[in-house]
C-alpha cells in the first residue's frame, strides 16, 4: 500500500464515520458519544499526514504514535 492510497483511505474513514453517527438517535448520551467519535476518526488522517513529512524515520515513527 503507497502513501496516497492510505491517504484516500484515513479520508474516506472520517466520512464514513461522519454518516455513521449522524444515524444515530438524537439523544444527550449519543450525542456526547458521536462528537468524540467524530473527533477521534476525523485525527486519523492529518496525523498520518503530519507523519508523511517527517524527516527521519524516528520522527516518522514518532509522528504516527500519536
């Protein structure tokens, strides 16, 4: 798997996420629940991305530990 296929990959998980929660209930519990998941899902990709810049392999794996 090349970067850019990652890429489209961690993007098109954010948006399937995104659709998955808004089918969710409109109540308190499951609203809380959805925005962190929402938030979780949507770090996926810029963090993989910021990785992708890294100079060196140690800040490369650095990067993606977070």
């Amino acid at each position: 798997m090349d970067p850019e296929e990652l890429k489209r990959r961690t993007k098109a998980f954010a948006v399937r996420v995104v659709k998955m929660t808004e089918a969710l209930p409109s109540k308190r519990a499951a609203d809380i629940i959805a925005r962190q998941v929402i938030r979780s899902a949507t770090s996926v990709g810029p963090n993989y991305r910021a990785a992708c810049r890294a100079r060196s392999h140690r800040e490369f794996t650095a990067r993606i530990g977070v």
